[in-house]
C-alpha cells in the first residue's frame, strides 16, 4: 500500500531523492536544493548524548499484575487490589559500555522499570544485583570515571578499577557478585531484577513502612562462563536485545515474579545493619520476601531511538503511597537522573509518548523550552490561579521522616553489625566449591592486570577480610599468574 509521495520536513513533495540540484551538468551543488540541505542538517543531528552510564540498553513493553492485597502497607493505587492491571516499560542495560559496546560482557544490569499509574509514572530504578559498590554518591563520579577511559591511555585500565575498589572497602561485597556466576547473564531473560535500594510505604493510616523490591525471574537464572561471553561478544554484540526481541516476536513472553521485604519503620534504629545502606542486604530470614505480583513483558518497541534510547528513569518520580528513605545513594540519584535526562534529551522529555503518563495528563505550570510543543495553550502559567488551574493537595505523597542533629558532612550511620566484609564473605561461603574455583579464576585474571604490587595486595587484603580462605585462594592465583 503506498503512503503517497516523499516530502520534506514541512510536507513539500520531493522531485528527486537520488541527484542533488547543480549548476549545469557536473557543476557545484547549488544552496537553493532544500531538500539536500534539510537532508543533510537532519542526519548531523539524529544523535543525542549517549547516557554516561547505561548507554547499552534494550526495552519492552508489559503489564504488571497485583497477585497479593497490599493495602495493610501501601496506598498505592496501583497496588489496591489483587488482578489490578499497570502498563509498564522496562530498559534493561549494561552499565560501564558505550552504545556500541557487545552485551555479553561481565558487567552489572541495569533494570529500569516504568509503571504508567493512574497517579502518574512511577519509576523503580534498579540492577540486576541487591547491592553496589558504594553506599554515598559522592563517590559515584569518581567510581564511574574509574570504570570508563582512562584520559592518557583512552582505555579502561585494571589500575584504576583495582585502586579505587581496593581503597573502597564497601564495593567488596558487590564485587564478589560480579565477578561470580552471575556477572554475566546469559540473557536480560535469565536474570532476576532489584530495586536495590530502601523505599518507603504508607498506608491510608500514615502508617510507614520500608520496602525492598525483588523481580525474580520465571525462566530460570542462567549464566555465562568468561569464554562462552568472550564467544558471543565476538559473533553477536546484539545477543542480549536480539533474544529479547525475538523471545517476545514468538509470543514467549518473559516474565518475573514481584515480591518485597518489608520492615516496620521503628525497627529500622535498632536494625542489626544500616538497612538504608546500598552495599548491603536484609537477610531472608529476618525479613522474608512476599510475594505481591507478576511483571510479564509482551511487546516491543516500534522504534529503537524514540522509545529506549529517549525513554527515561527518574528515582524521584513517585505515586502517593511511595517515596524514598535516607539512603544516601538513592539521595543523589533523586537528582542525577532527572538531571541528566533534561541535559541528554531536554527539558521536556517528560512529555515523549515513551514517557508520558497514560492514565492522566501532566499538569504544570512548566512552559516553552526546547521541543515544547503547546500543549498547554491559553492556560494560566502560575499557581494559585482564579482562572481554574491546577492546585496542589495538601498530602504529601509520602510519610514524614524524623531527623536530628546538626548539618555536615557525616558517615553513613553505623549499626550494631556493620561491617564492609560480612556480606560477602556469607555469600563466598554459600558457593559450591566450582562456583568458588570461577570465582577466584575471574578476579585474580584481573587483578593480576595490576601494574602497582601494592595495590594487588590492598584489593586481595579486602576478600581476606571477607573471608580468610576466600583471600587465601585468590592470592595464590594472581601469584600464579604473575609467576
């Protein structure tokens, strides 16, 4: 079926596509050929900055579905009542890569969920891990700049990586994630997704309470070795966007079962570990996961560019029921994304259809700008009004947190157990002795890259803290390496 002629960019039809307009036979191109100048003007500027972490992703659309009565802890309207339906869209992604770079590569997984709520959107902005490096974003500029290209070398240099992480005794935890089975997904299908941070709930009696998310998979964890990702790197860069777009053609659709953990706020003070701290874990059997629904992704976008390289994720964008707590890592994410979104697509990406909200309609007193597009009209620009604006509600969306003391520049509060070590040696020590071996082989291939004998010896003083044999182990292997 024809879609009738090609135009330019305001609708005049195209005489000719394939010659540009020229003084005479072989002349100069003349200035009057419009539609190669337009032509030309568009292409230099299809691109848009690549984000400076996540810029390797892939997207789907779904639905989420409430399996369990939430209301004693949320109010939510989302979750108020078991076979409630949300629309949604998940961005899954590598997080140090470039755009270009291959997917099977031992990296974490960013799991980026929007949830198009009748209250708005509402973003839970996650990995596909319940911990990270660092516990205060203060430290993540640094942390990152010492997982992208170093400014002499303009690579990614082992020294960097192993100096901060081993002057940064809290990453210990999350690296021995990474650097286990799962730090390289055989598949964005075959790996379970986290909130990672602490959120708040309230109830409709103010009650508070706080949340952790945890999205487990329905296909099975399934990983790959350092060779097979090598592999697969090599002869598909795409694999990861290539199955999930091809699992959801053939109508196999992925899903993952929603659950949480969930802490009465005054049992947060008196909690055995800082339970706002990013680089640890509440432990299943203090506070066991409850199931609460079911996330299944159904279909792809039409357009790669318009719907997962401009769609975007804020921390901050919360419903009523839901807000944030004193993590201090989740803090600084409030502002960074929303911050870097308006910077890498403008200021009014809020309002492209991947982003904007489905069940209402933003209204702001936001106007102009780049890529404004009117909506607003005539209507008032300023609140309170007489002329029928918008006006706030008067509730907060979440609960009231208390805090005392004076303003500075503190450490994050430390609780009666914690430390940066324990975590990670409870997880060494729940490997089979073969997941330790992959281990072990996969940190010291790396720390043995290390240029500087002391900084080797700080990153491997760290897994000994964790756990002697775990320290024990990958000292004799970065020495046999070296040797």
């Amino acid at each position: 079926m024809t879609q009738g002629p090609l135009t330019t960019e305001a609708g005049a039809p195209v005489a000719d596509n394939q010659n540009s307009e020229t003084a005479g036979v072989g002349g100069p191109v003349l200035v009057q050929d419009q539609s190669l100048l337009e032509k030309l003007a568009h292409f230099n500027r299809e691109r848009i900055p690549e984000r400076v972490v996540h810029a390797r992703g892939a997207g789907a659309y779904g639905t989420f579905t409430v399996t369990r009565d939430v209301s004693q802890w949320t109010r939510a309207k989302f979750l108020s009542e078991v076979g409630k339906q949300t629309e949604t869209f998940l961005r899954f992604s590598t997080v140090a890569g470039n755009l270009g770079a291959a997917d099977a590569v031992r990296d974490p997984r960013g799991f980026a969920l929007k949830f198009y709520t009748e209250d708005g959107n509402y973003d839970l902005v996650g990995n596909n891990t319940p911990v990270f490096f660092i516990r205060d974003a203060i430290k993540f500029p640094d942390f990152i700049h010492t997982q992208k290209r170093d400014p002499y070398t303009g690579s990614s240099e082992a020294d960097n990586i192993w100096d901060f992480w081993s002057l940064s005794p809290e990453s210990t935890h999350q690296v021995t994630w990474l650097f286990g089975d799962r730090g390289i997904p055989a598949s964005y299908r075959h790996m379970d997704g986290f909130g990672s941070h602490t959120y708040q709930w309230q109830n409709e009696a103010g009650e508070v309470f706080w949340v952790k998310y945890h999205f487990k998979t329905d296909q099975g964890i399934k990983n790959l070795t350092a060779d097979e990702a090598a592999r697969l790197a090599g002869v598909d860069p795409d694999s990861h966007q290539r199955d999930l777009r091809e699992s959801i053609e053939r109508g196999d659709f992925p899903s993952w079962t929603v659950q949480v953990q969930i802490m009465p706020a005054a049992e947060a003070a008196t909690y055995r570990f800082n339970p706002f701290d990013l680089t640890k874990v509440w432990p299943h059997a203090d506070y066991p996961p409850i199931e609460i629904g079911k996330l299944e992704l159904n279909r792809n976008p039409e357009n790669i560019f318009a719907e997962v390289e401009q769609s975007i994720f804020s921390p901050a964008h919360f419903v009523p029921g839901i807000g944030p707590s004193p993590d201090k890592m989740l803090q600084g994410r409030l502002f960074a994304y929303g911050d870097a979104h308006r910077y890498r697509v403008g200021i009014n990406a809020d309002h492209l259809p991947v982003n904007r909200p489905h069940a209402t309609e933003a209204r702001t007193n936001s106007r102009d700008g780049y890529l404004y597009d009117g909506r607003h009209k005539g209507a008032k620009n300023y609140e309170p009004n007489s002329f029928g604006g918008p006006a706030e509600t008067g509730r907060p969306l979440w609960g009231a947190v208390d805090v005392t003391g004076g303003t500075g520049n503190h450490e994050t509060p430390r609780h009666a157990e914690d430390d940066d070590f324990v975590q990670a040696g409870n997880l060494y020590r729940l490997m089979t002795e073969d997941e330790k071996d992959r281990l072990v082989a996969n940190l010291s291939g790396f720390i043995a890259q290390v240029s500087r004998a002391d900084i080797a010896e700080r990153a491997i003083g760290n897994f000994r803290s964790a756990d002697e044999d775990f320290g024990k182990r990958l000292e004799a292997a970065v020495q046999a390496l070296r040797a």
